[in-house]
C-alpha cells in the first residue's frame, strides 16, 4: 500500500468558482486543489486555441538561426537534420524533415544509433554528414551539451543550429545557433519536449518564407508534435497542453501511411479520438522499440512514408521489435530486482545498479520500474569494457538532474532534465559516483522509500456517474495534469477476484450502491482484502466504449469496520 496525501482547498473559493462555472460543488473542490484560483483559469483551460502560443519568433535563439537558414535555402545548401531515437527525437527530426522539405530547403536525416552511438550529437555524425555534403545541421532533441562535435563542425566549416529542450550545462557549445527555452525570454518555463521546439523553428520559418503558392498544411504536423509531446513525458499544462490537445485531433485524422497503419494495427480508428493514455501506452512503445534494440530507422521511416503497403509492412516490423523488447526488459526488470536485495541497503535513499551485456536501450524502463517498486531515484547502468552508460528516472519531487550535477566531475557525458536523466562514466568511478549520488540525494527534501498517491477528492460511489463528465473537460490527462484520484470510504467488498493479467477485481457496495473496479498488479496482495475497506480510484476515459471507468490504483482495511452494516446481496 503506498502512502494517501490529500490536496489541501479552499472551501469558500470552492463554492465561489463551482457557482461561477454552474458545475457541482465536488467539481469546484477538484478544481481549486489542482490550484485554480479563478473560474476564469479554468474557462482559458479547458478552451484552447492555438492563438494563445506566443510568436515562436521571440524565443531565444530563433531570429538568429532563421536567418541563418534562409541563407541556407537561398543557396540550396544541405540542411542535414540530426534526431534521437525515442519518439520525441523522431517526431521532431520527421517534423523538420516534411515541413522544411515542402519550403523548398535542401534535406537530409540523421538518426544516430543507440547501441553503436549512444545519445547525442557526436563527432562521427558530423563527419558522416559532411562526408555526405551537408553545410549546415539542426540538432533536435540534443546538442546542447555536445561541445566536441560542435567544435569539429565548426573545423570543417558546417554551421550548427542546436534545437534542444535538455537543462543547460555550465559551458554552452559555440555553436551558429541555440534555440532553447532554458535561454529565458518568458520561455524558461514552458517545458516544451524537443518536437516543441523543432515546431517552433518550423513555424517560424514557415512564416519567414511565406509563400501564398506553397502547398503546406502547417497544422497537420500538430500530429507528430503530440505524439512527442505525450511520449516524452512533459508536464501537459500551458503550452504543451494547447499542442497536445490540438495534436491529438490531427493524429486522429491524419492520412500519412504512417499514422495511419499505427491507428488500423492497435485499431484505434474503432474509437471516437485518441487520448494521451493510447499514445503513451500503444503508440509511442512502438516507435521507441526499434531505437531502444538498435537502428531506430524503422520508425522514422514509418513517419515519412507516403507509400501505405511500406507503412503497413514498417508497423508490422515495429510490432515484432516492441514484442520482443517487452520480452527482454520482462528479464532486465527480474535480474535487477534480485541485485536490488544484493546491491543495495534498505537505510539507502537512492538505487545504483550496474551490470555488464545490459541493452542499454532498456535501461530506462526498467530504472523507472525500479523506481517505482522502490519508492527511490534509480540509475541502470550496462557496463563494457572500462566504461558504464545508462539511464536514470526519479520518484516524487526528486529532482534526479539536480542530484547529478552535483557529482557531474565523475562522468565522461551526462544529460536529462528533473525527471530522467542519461549518463555515462568510468567503471574506476562506478564506487565514488554511487556514494556521490547517495549523499546528493540528502540535500533535497523529499519523503523517499514511499510511494505516494495524491487524492483529489473523498467522494461516493453516487458521484463517479456526475463528476465523469466534467472531468472529460480536462483532458489530456498526463505529466503536469494527472488524471482525477478519488477515495472512497467505507465500502463493503460482496467480492473479490484474480484475473489473468495480475489483475485485481472487487465487487463493492456503500449498502445503497454497487461499484465493480478492477486494478492492474494488484493480484499479490489478494490476501490484504478484508470485508470493508477504502479505495483509490483513478479517472480513466474508456474509448473503445466512449464513457468513462474508475480504475482501482491502491487500497487498504477501512479504520473503523462497523459489524451492523450489511452489504448488499449478491
């Protein structure tokens, strides 16, 4: 069982905005513990536009590396764009490719191979790139931290632009260009994932040329930006909100081969739309499979394609990849968590688990696993030969980049942002950097080795049916904007079952109404059930049915069982 938190409100200004918005007062008490202060904040939520994203123009970094580029497209010069090989890279690297190649740019792709590469703009991609003619390269989803490959473009005289959304090092790369938002001007906080970023560029661009001849449906890209957006796992509020919200309409519609054979093999065109949780937990694995077991080119072809027979064979090969790394990191996840007990103290705040022939694609699923199980900041590591690369993803508030940078002399590379972060070092180093990273962890004040639930409201099974609808109001639900968590109290279990699936399923009753919820790996704590006792329910829309479900997350025995009342019959 993890532990309950419970968001603080106020209750006056509760009834203040459910009145101001004719929504129920539980509505208005949600409301104001997700910190709206104004029944207008919640109007400008729920109605987006894309009117309301600032001119990408003003970010900094983006006059100067749009200039730079037209001159690019005026002279014909090779644009080579340089990507990543999660859904974020991709997306945005497809993003750039289709937008700058209907402009009239001169384009090539680049996507480095992870097994081979690692992450980042490397020296062997420039020279690959000049090798191929290349003059000029955008980075998107890294570059801000690849000071040596930048240094050896400039010697070969190519100018880079960097379009990246990483937390910035201590020294920047000398690079024509850096279009961030950590570089401020009001962007610093926006969070934006690296396909936001590379859309910014290409519609700033798209705006430089401004051609009324161009056959360019710029807002059908809002597809790919979605679909990065969600998969990179960045707060769903302000302006990633707006794109995700409107992405998700176009992925819906779009007719690219690509999108298209994705949606007809998961068969989501059965559905009314697509939420964040299918992009999260259909589409994106299947783009991220290939990039983390080898070559990622499957799923860029894939966003690319204008042929539907290619596209159609390309998810099928994405299909059998996904399955397979299903399968692997099924064993990676297992071998972790037998060195766990081995490894690692139960007094350690923070997890370090190192091994060598770890595909080191996997190693971020499996630490987010890790973390998870453990309730502390994990960091999967593959050792060869004298050096140890991996991954790491955090739990709660820690912030996992601050922690590292704090022991950033030991590594040979590291880059990410509060919630995941890569890395790599020395084995020599292995031992100081897992005593560093414990004793960085002290430093933040954070309620380690617990799981945590934060509940949004203490409601009846009476309730679900009319707080369903408002909260469909908010979605896409995510990073930033969690899906509704309710708790009930007091219920009477008439029944309780294991399904296939490690699959919890309860049969409640309040004595007036019954409540079938089930949850996902829940089935070992079959024996924890008692005859009455309180939930957590998580809001999830249920598409393929086009209503909505309450899914069970946690439970545990009421506090005061009352003997005298009765449950329903079955």
């Amino acid at each position: 069982m993890m532990k309950w938190k419970y968001r603080l409100r106020d209750a006056e200004l509760a009834k203040t905005i459910a009145y101001e918005l004719d929504k129920p007062l539980q509505f208005g008490q949600f409301l104001v513990g997700r910190d709206f202060k104004k029944a207008e904040e919640v109007r400008d939520f729920i109605n987006l536009s894309l009117k309301s994203l600032p001119d990408p123009i003003s970010m900094p970094g983006m006059k100067k590396a749009v200039d730079l580029l037209m001159e690019a497209r005026k002279s014909q010069a090779l644009v080579a764009i340089s990507g990543d090989y999660d859904a974020d890279g991709l997306t945005a690297t497809a993003l750039l490719k289709r937008v700058l190649g209907a402009l009239g740019f001169n384009v090539m792709t680049r996507i480095p191979h992870r097994l081979d590469e690692g992450y980042g703009f490397s020296a062997e991609a420039v020279r690959e790139l000049h090798a191929a003619g290349a003059s000029y390269v955008i980075t998107v989803d890294s570059g801000v931290s690849d000071i040596d490959a930048v240094l050896v473009a400039d010697v070969l005289g190519m100018k880079v632009v960097i379009t990246d959304h990483h937390e910035l090092p201590p020294t920047l790369p000398e690079a024509a260009a850096i279009i961030n938002p950590h570089l401020g001007g009001g962007w610093e906080n926006t969070e934006l994932a690296g396909v936001g970023v590379a859309f910014m560029l290409a519609w700033a661009l798209k705006n430089q040329v401004n051609d009324p001849e161009l056959k360019l449906n710029f807002v059908e890209h809002l597809a790919l930006v979605a679909l990065g957006t969600i998969a990179d796992l960045v707060p769903l509020k302000g302006h990633n909100r707006v794109l995700a919200q409107q992405g998700l309409k176009f992925l819906m519609a779009s007719d690219w081969p690509g999108l298209y054979a994705l949606r007809r093999i998961l068969n989501l065109d059965a559905q009314p739309r697509i939420s964040a949780k299918d992009v999260g937990f259909k589409l994106a694995p299947r783009l991220n499979a290939a990039g983390r077991l080898g070559s990622a080119k499957p799923a860029l072809d894939l966003l690319l394609t204008d042929s539907r027979d290619e596209a159609i064979k390309l998810v099928d090969q994405l299909e059998a990849i996904n399955k397979l790394r299903f399968e692997t990191q099924a064993r990676l996840l297992t071998e972790a968590l037998e060195m766990l007990e081995h490894d690692c103290l139960p007094s350690d705040r923070t997890v370090v688990l190192a091994k060598e022939g770890w595909p080191k694609g996997l190693l971020g699923l499996v630490a987010s696993k890790v973390a998870e199980k453990t309730g502390k900041p994990a960091i999967m590591l593959s050792i060869d030969g004298d050096l140890a690369a991996g991954s790491g993803r955090t739990v709660g508030c820690f912030n996992l980049f601050k922690a590292l940078s704090k022991v950033r002399d030991l590594f040979v590379s590291m880059g990410g942002h509060s919630q995941a972060a890569g890395l790599k070092l020395e084995v020599k180093n292995l031992q100081e950097f897992k005593i560093g990273f414990e004793q960085a962890s002290w430093d933040q004040n954070w309620d380690w080795g617990h799981g945590e639930l934060t509940v949004d409201l203490v409601t009846k099974i009476s309730e679900l049916s009319v707080l369903a609808p408002h909260f469909a109001e908010l979605e896409p639900f995510g990073q930033g904007n969690p899906s509704p968590m309710v708790m009930i109290k007091d219920l009477n279990v008439l029944r309780s079952l294991v399904l296939k699936g490690n699959r919890l399923d309860l049969r409640l009753s309040d004595g007036l109404q019954r409540l079938n919820v089930f949850g996902f790996n829940l089935a070992s704590r079959y024996s924890e059930v008692t005859k009455q006792i309180d939930v957590v329910l998580v809001y999830e829309p249920d598409l393929s049915l086009n209503g909505s479900t309450w899914r069970l997350i946690d439970f545990r025995t009421s506090k005061e069982v009352d003997p005298y009342k009765k449950p329903l019959p079955l």
